[in-house]
C-alpha cells in the first residue's frame, strides 16, 4: 500500500496594499507627492484671513460713519441747547446775571475737565501734551490774554440775550468774517483777496439789511453781539500770534485757556454783579438748581463736541454745520417759539449767508 502524505493547501498571497503600488525588486520607491494638498490649504486659510479682514474693515467703516454722525448730531444739539437753556436763566427764571452765568459755566468745565485729567493720569486721550511749555511765565505772557478775549467773547454774547431775540443775534453772528479778516489784517497776519474782502462785503450788505428789518432792534443788544464779534476775532488772531504753531487739543483748552477765561470773568462779576445780589437771588438759584446743572453740562459737551467733530470731518465742515446749524436755530424759534421775522430781515439773512459760503469757499481755496 503507498503511504499517502497529507499537504495544507498553500495560504492565499495577501492582497497587495492601496495606498502602495507594488514595484519590481531592486526598483526605487515613488515618493508620494501631497504639495497640492498643501496648497490648497494654504489658499483655504488665506481666502479666509481675507474675508475676516474685508469683514473687520467694513465694520470699521460702518462703526466710523455711526460715530461720526453721533458726533455730528451731538454738535448740532448742545450748542443750541445751551443758547435755549442759558436764555430760560437769564429771562425767566429770574437770574439776570450774564457775568455770573459765564464765571459758573466756565468754572464748571474748568473742574470736570480736570477732576477728569486727574482720575484717569494713564489714559492717552486725556494726556496735556505741552505740560513742560506751560511755565508760569509763559501762561501770564501768552495764555492770560487769550482767556480775557475768551471772556469778553461769552460775556458780551451772552450778554446780549438779554435785549434781542435769538433769531436775530444768529444773523448778526453771521459777520463774525468781517472781524476776522479786519484783525488779521491789522495785525499783519495776513492779507485778504479780493474775493475774500468781495465775500466780506456781501456779509456786511446782509447783515445790515437784516439789523434795518428787526423789529425788537436795541442798540445795547446790537452793541453787545458786536463787541463779542469783536473779541471772538481777538481770540482768534492773539491765538495765532502768541500760540504760533502751538495747537492745544480740547482738554488741553479747557484746562490752560478756560482757567484764564475763568478768571477775567470771576473779576467783572465781583465787580459789576455781585454787590447787586439779594437774599432772593441765591432763593432762585436754589430752588432751580436743576436748570443750572444742565447750563453746566451743557458748556461741557459744547466744547468736548467742537472739538472731536473735526476728528469726523473738517475745519470748514465744522464752520459750514456752525453755519447750519444757526439757520435751524432761527427757524425752531420762528415756528415754535413765536420770534417774528420780517421779509426784509430774512432777505438779509439770505445774503449774509451766501456771502459766509463764498467767504469760506475763498479762504479754503487760498
């Protein structure tokens, strides 16, 4: 009988792997290539980083033009608000102090801004750039005599609403140009165009046609809104001349110029108010503390907005909303505060304003 020898059947050759091919012996291994995987990576992230940063440059956008009209419509309030409100003080509450009423405004911004300054000493929007400049002889030499024409310039203004309507000392704030191109000259400052003293001419035309159609013309009033046209321009060309180059930014302003400002006035109301006070005139400011505090708040937000409303737009933006914004004052108070205006008046208006562009249209040409 043969032997028979049992075999296993051979096991099955493993299938060869997917993710290699297999290659001949001795053949060089293929080197997998992934840079287009990597690739498109790199374009996925980029594509990406660009999208987020159209994303934050949009919003940054959006973000500007809502704060810049915030601002904007900030400053187109708290100028009249502060005209309407002091005018209420003045006329109807019974405090007929214009003097007192500057000395306490300005001493109001005087403290808050510093009280600020003080509160937060790390905090780079708040920072007194020209500290080390601002030796005592320096502010009695320079700053001193901008704070009086700053005074005299609220003083005289405010002054003023105690004799005409605010209707009509809107249009005469209209020829503040005029001074300031006749200052700028005297001083050798700086010498007119033609068309700038074309574009003054045509303020003045207008300016008194509309002093011929007031009804409530006083010549007090007329005198007082002048004189503070007077020593705005004042303000200004000593601010040049003494200052040069030297631009405060508005807290700066509000704690080396307002101080000063503070100071002429605390002394014209000693002088020419106080002694008049009575024992019913501290009655009226106590039992209507609440319109004063507003007066305050108001100055303040009055000079933070003038200057931050530059930062959102321009210098002659800023004099085109001033601008504007004195127009609309005119019309609230014709419509709802029952000031009269006449035909002849408003035609002057109309020129004073026409020649008000033209001037500022010139000058930022020049």
């Amino acid at each position: 009988a043969h032997a028979h020898t049992f075999r296993s059947p051979p096991l099955p050759a493993p299938p060869p792997c997917p993710e290699k091919e297999q290659r001949m012996p001795g053949a060089p291994e293929k080197i997998i290539d992934l840079s287009d995987d990597v690739d498109l990576e790199k374009t996925k992230i980029a594509s990406e980083k660009a999208s987020a940063s159209e994303k934050a440059a949009e919003q940054e956008k959006t973000n500007s033009l809502v704060m810049g009209f915030v601002v904007v419509a900030g400053f187109m309030f708290f100028g009249p608000a502060l005209i309407m409100t002091n005018k209420t003080i003045l006329n109807s509450v019974g405090f007929p102090y214009p003097m007192t009423m500057t000395f306490y405004t300005s001493l109001f911004c005087t403290v808050t801004m510093w009280s600020i300054v003080k509160l937060f000493p790390n905090n780079d929007k708040l920072k007194l750039e020209h500290a080390d400049m601002i030796t005592r002889d320096f502010y009695m030499k320079n700053i001193m005599p901008i704070g009086f024409f700053q005074g005299a310039t609220i003083v005289c203004g405010m002054s003023s609403y105690l004799y005409l309507t605010v209707s009509f000392l809107q249009m005469l704030k209209a020829s503040n140009p005029v001074m300031i191109v006749i200052f700028l000259r005297l001083f050798g400052i700086q010498s007119p165009t033609k068309q700038v003293i074309g574009s003054v001419c045509v303020i003045c035309l207008g300016t008194a046609l509309s002093g011929y159609g007031e009804i409530n013309f006083d010549m007090i009033g007329v005198t007082l809104m002048l004189s503070a046209q007077v020593a705005e321009a004042l303000r200004l060309v000593m601010t040049q001349k003494l200052l040069q180059n030297l631009k405060f930014n508005v807290v700066e302003t509000l704690c080396y110029i307002t101080p000063a400002a503070t100071f002429w006035v605390f002394l014209a109301a000693l002088v020419t108010e106080w002694p008049t006070f009575k024992t019913a005139t501290l009655e009226v400011v106590r039992g209507n503390w609440q319109i004063f505090l507003v007066s305050g708040m108001l100055a303040v937000g009055v000079n933070g907005i003038n200057s931050t409303v530059i930062k959102f737009t321009s210098s002659l933006m800023v004099k085109l909303l001033s601008t504007a914004r004195a127009a609309l004052l005119v019309v609230f108070n014709v419509m709802l505060m029952g000031e009269s205006v006449t035909a002849i008046q408003g035609l002057g208006y109309a020129i004073s304003l026409g020649g008000f562009f033209m001037y500022n249209h010139y000058r930022n040409k020049k």
